[in-house]
C-alpha cells in the first residue's frame, strides 16, 4: 500500500506541474502582460502608467527561462504557486490569501450541507425506486428524475426567489450573515435550490448502481437463502455499492472548497464562487490563475485519496 500511495502521489505531482504549465500558457502567451494592464488601467492608459503597473505585479521580466534564467515569469509563476505565495490581485491590489481565507467560510457552510443532504435524500430514494424496479414507481421515479436534470439551475434559482423569497417571504432572497442565528435563514433557500437542481442526476446515478448489483451471484445466492427483498437492498447491494458512492462523494469534495459558483453569485454569499465571478468581471487574472490553480490541485489530490480509500472500503480490491 505504501509503494502504491507513493507512485499515486507522484503522478499527481506530475499533472501539478503539467497544469501550471497550461495555466502559464493560457494566461502569459495568449494574454500578454501588456494586455493584463490595458485591461487593469483601461484601454487608454498611458505606456508609462502600464510599464508602472507591470513593474509593480511583476510582470515587467522576461516569459522564458532563457531570456533571463533567473529572473523570469515562468520561474516566478511555479515558485509562487508551490509555496502558495499567491502575491496581489490585478484588480484591487488586495492579498489574495487572505481574500480565499475570508471566502472560505462562507462556501463550506453552503456546500457541505448540499453534500451531507444530497447523500441522506439521494441514497434513500434511490434505494426504494430501485427496490420497486420495473413497476409504476420505478417508471415515475426515472420520470421525475430527468424532468429535474432538464431544468437549468438558473431557473430553479429564479423560481425560488420569487416563489419562496417574493411570494411567501419565508426567507430572505439574496443576502449573508454569519452570525449562528442568522446563518441558517439566508442558506435555507441555496440549499433547497441545490438539492432539487441536484436530486435528479444523484437519484438516476444512484439507481443505475443499485439496479446492476442487484443482478450479480451474490444476490441471487441471498435470494435463494429466503433473505427479504428489503434486506438485500439494505445489507448486501448498499453495501457493494459503496465503491462508485464513494468515488462520486470523493470527487465532490474538492469542489466543496471552490464554492457554487451560480448560487452564490445569485443569492450574495460571499464565498469563493462568488469571488471567481468577481474576477472574472474585473479582468483579475492573477485571482483566476490562483482559482484554476487550487481547483486543479484539489481533484488531483481527490483522484489520489479515491483510488487509496477504495482498498479500505472494498476488500476484493488488492493493490499491487
């Protein structure tokens, strides 16, 4: 297990440094630093004023370790990326440390709710359409499933604001406070909105799972033991079950950190979605480059601790 958490933590450093290479590409090649101030500064900024502003980004020195081996963007780019030294925003001259730090809060306290509450309705419900497969429940089930991922989110969002915020006014429409009173009033509605726009897709994924290990030996060995239906979906699919549940789960989790990205933009949470927005609003390159970044670099560590867990997990899995 050791070699194997160690050639995994390898190649995940391996697509770090790939990434930050595309991510260099992207945004120093395509997007010269010369075209990163007029977008800071405006278009008719003068060639003093942007010489200025580069200078005091950073973006003054050479792209290519052989221009300058020392004294270089692309040196400077891995080094502040690997340390976490994120340096400045474009747009406010503001520490983007501390800008992720004061987003973090606000995201997690969105999305760890929407994930513990997708898994406590999701698994459940699929559960029970899959346990009634083939009849008029299973048949509505599906049917309401893909109704629910043909809507946009957008308009789930919308609806919510004007139904739940507008009509009923039973919470507030848009809007955050993080005080511990307070704090469940303005996520009530993104968390309702998350789980309908969410709860399709979950239930479809989860009944597929659940529907394919219900035909496997082991299942019509319990069968032929007189185990109830109900049992073996509780104790042996569930449980068999668990390998792509936890690969699903383990993958959401770095998104957990990024924030959701529409609503907090529509309901004014102040998370790091919401941030990403922003940036990308105001031309912040330097935020964007630092988002991408962590949202790269928390997959890559997500895949790793997936592939680590499914030995703990499963017992036919065997790491070679």
């Amino acid at each position: 297990m050791g070699a194997f958490i160690l050639r995994r933590l390898v190649y995940g450093a391996g697509v770090v440094f790939g990434v930050l290479f595309l991510l260099f590409v992207l945004f120093f090649t395509v997007t010269a630093p010369d075209d990163i101030a007029r977008k800071a500064l405006g278009d008719k900024a003068p060639p003093e004023a942007i010489e200025i502003w580069k200078a005091n980004h950073g973006y003054d020195r050479p792209l290519w370790p052989w221009q300058d081996w020392d004294e270089n963007l692309l040196f400077d780019h891995y080094r502040r990326m690997l340390t976490f030294d994120f340096g400045l925003s474009d747009a406010d001259d503001s520490p983007i440390v501390d800008r992720i730090a004061a987003g973090m809060g606000p995201s997690l306290s969105l999305t760890i709710p929407l994930l513990v509450l997708g898994l406590l309705v999701g698994v459940p419900l699929s559960l029970l359409v899959a346990f009634f497969r083939e009849t008029y429940i299973d048949r509505m089930g599906v049917f309401l499933c893909v109704l629910a991922m043909s809507v946009s989110a957008l308009l789930y969002i919308i609806g919510a604001q004007f139904l739940i915020g507008k009509v009923l006014r039973w919470y507030p429409i848009s809007g955050f406070d993080s005080t511990l009173l307070m704090l469940p009033r303005f996520l009530a509605m993104p968390i309702i909105v998350g789980l309908l726009s969410g709860i399709g897709g979950d239930v479809r994924f989860y009944r597929t799972v659940f529907l394919e290990e219900s035909g496997r030996d082991f299942v019509r060995t319990a069968r032929a033991k007189g185990a109830s239906e109900a049992r073996i979906m509780t104790h042996h699919v569930l449980r068999n079950a668990l390998i792509p549940i936890l690969t699903r789960v383990v993958l959401a989790i770095p998104f957990l950190f990024m924030g959701a990205l529409l609503l907090e933009a529509f309901f004014g949470i102040p998370g790091l979605g919401s941030m990403m927005v922003d940036a990308i609003q105001a031309n912040d390159f330097s935020t964007m480059r630092t988002m991408v970044y962590i949202g790269s670099l928390l997959f890559i560590l997500g895949q790793v601790a997936t592939d680590i867990s499914y030995g703990l997990v499963d017992p036919r899995v065997r790491v070679e």
